[in-house]
C-alpha cells in the first residue's frame, strides 16, 4: 500500500486504503483516511459552489 493513499467506496460506503474495490466504484485518493470519510460531503460542498459559480456565469 502507498502511504497516503485512501479511498471512498462507493459501493460499500466505507474508507478503503490501496488495496480495494476496483477504482471505477470509488472516490479518490485521498490523503488521509479522514478526507477519504468525507468524500461525499466534499463532493456536495464543490457541486454547491459550481452551481454558485454557473448561476453567477448565466446572470441568474
């Protein structure tokens, strides 16, 4: 396993680290096992702030 290497999978809905679900059903990497728990929630932080971002682009 690399150091530093964690993932979110998303077929189980749990923190992997390298050795794993295959990457295609799952987020990452990540740095640390924490980041990788947050995936989900990160992923909703940047499609809000896209979203912000498009409807300021649009003039919305």
């Amino acid at each position: 396993m690399s150091a530093g290497q964690w993932w979110f999978c998303l077929k189980h809905l749990a923190v992997e680290p390298d050795e794993g679900c295959p990457n295609k059903d799952r987020m990452g990497p990540y740095a640390t096992r924490e980041e990788a728990a947050a995936a989900l929630q990160t992923a909703a932080a940047r499609n809000k702030q896209w979203q912000e971002s498009d409807k300021d682009w649009d003039g919305d």
